[in-house]
C-alpha cells in the first residue's frame, strides 16, 4: 500500500509539472510569496493536530487552492498567542497567504485520511511565508493533504508549485475603490493571471461584504477548471470591501 501510494505521490507531482507548463506558459513569472513582508525564526514548533470529524476518503475528482486575505483574517486577532505570527506583523505583513490546497470529490470532499506521518518543523519553517501559522500548516496536512499523497514534503510541494503559479492582484490597491464588486476582482485577477477563466474563480465574502479569501478551481488534471456554485461564492455584482489593516 504504500509503494502504491509514493508512486501515485510522484504521478500527481508530474501531472502538476506538465499541466502548469502547459497552461500557465503565457503568465509572467510571480514572486516566491505573496507577502508584504516576511521573517521567519530558524524554529518553528509543530503543534500536535487531532481530527475533529471522521475519516472521509473519497475519489479525488478536483482541487481547490484557497487563498486567504490576511488583514480580514487577522482584524481583531493581533495579540492572540496562537495567530501571532501572522498577525502580530513581528514576523512581517501578509497580503494574500495560503489557507489550503483541498481535494475535492463531486461537491464533498476527503478528509482525515489516516496516516502517520506529521509536519516537521524545518517543513513547517520552509512553507511559513506562504502559510504563516504552523497549527494551519499542521492541520491542513492531517485533514487535506493526508488524501492527496503519502508525504506532508509531496503535499506542500504541491501546493507551493500552485502557488508561485499565480500573480495575486494589489489587494491594497483594489480596498481603495469605492465600487467594487466581486466580478471586479474577478476580473482583476484575470489581468495578473490571463489563463484563467472567470469560471474558476471563487470569492469568498463575510456576512457584511468583507473578502475573506479567493477560491481557485482546479480539475484533476491541475488545470484551471469551473467552481462548482459552493465555491464560486459571491456572484459578480455583490459589493466587495477589503479591509486593508495597515
């Protein structure tokens, strides 16, 4: 079982290979991260993560590469211990940062695969700028990346290469207008990132119009593909705020 499962590891890491130079050939080259600022101690901790629901294995049909608005998620959280490295800007400001990348199977989605394996700390450290919380870093392995592939390195290494293919629009810039809405940010991500349709990008608003987070659809085949209605989210006319926090 698990030679089958390393070589279906090494199977999607070079599907995600071709797929991306298929695709996004067209894209200027984006930067490493997405953060204003970043500093990371040489030591990151790894909490100890335990599952909050059953085991959920299902036939992997799609992804989704959700892309968390930091200031929104940090508003309120500055000073809590458990968010402060994110939050507390002693380890740099965040724009845009990774909240997960998720299988997806025909509207639900696997979870908690079980495994042994847990997130080091030097991968943890490595993967911090991207995700600045190593409790997210942690669970998102258990919960997601558990079903995808048989390594917690296959897994950010994935969702790194995903990533670094994507040139996020200036969120600052965007909070400044007065008339924005979802389908302008919609189109706003189109021009950094001329690959992609519409279709496949979900956004993710609050209760009182504030953006959350960017939802990124993908096939199996890591290409670009439509959002089904729960991820698509907002339609292109509802109103957007984005709350810069600086």
């Amino acid at each position: 079982m698990t030679r089958l499962t390393t070589t279906l590891s090494s199977r999607l890491l070079r599907l995600l290979a071709v797929a991306l130079s298929l695709a996004l050939s067209a894209i200027p080259i984006a930067a490493a991260a997405q953060a204003y600022q970043c500093r990371m101690p040489q030591s990151v901790p790894v909490p100890k993560i335990t599952p909050d629901a059953k085991p959920r294995r299902l036939p992997v049909t799609g992804y989704t590469l959700a892309a968390s608005w930091s200031p929104e998620f940090c508003k309120g959280r500055e000073t809590q211990a458990r968010h402060r490295t994110q939050c507390s800007t002693r380890n740099g400001r965040f724009a845009f940062v990774a909240h997960g990348l998720w299988p997806e199977s025909r509207g639900s989605w696997p979870q908690w695969c079980r495994t042994s394996r847990v997130v080091s700390s030097a991968e943890a450290r490595r993967n911090m700028c991207m995700m600045p919380s190593a409790r997210l870093i942690a669970s998102q392995w258990a919960k997601h990346g558990s079903c995808m592939v048989s390594k917690p390195e296959s897994y950010f290494k994935i969702t790194r290469i995903l990533w670094r293919s994507i040139t996020f629009p200036p969120g600052d810039q965007l909070s400044r207008e007065d008339d924005l809405t979802a389908g302008k940010l919609r189109d706003a991500f189109i021009r950094t990132n001329p690959a992609w349709p519409r279709e496949a990008i979900g956004v993710n608003l609050n209760r009182r119009g504030w953006l959350r987070e960017l939802r990124l659809c993908y096939g199996k085949d890591f290409m670009p593909k439509w959002c089904d209605k729960r991820r698509f989210g907002a339609r292109d006319s509802a109103k957007v705020k984005i709350w810069r926090g600086l």
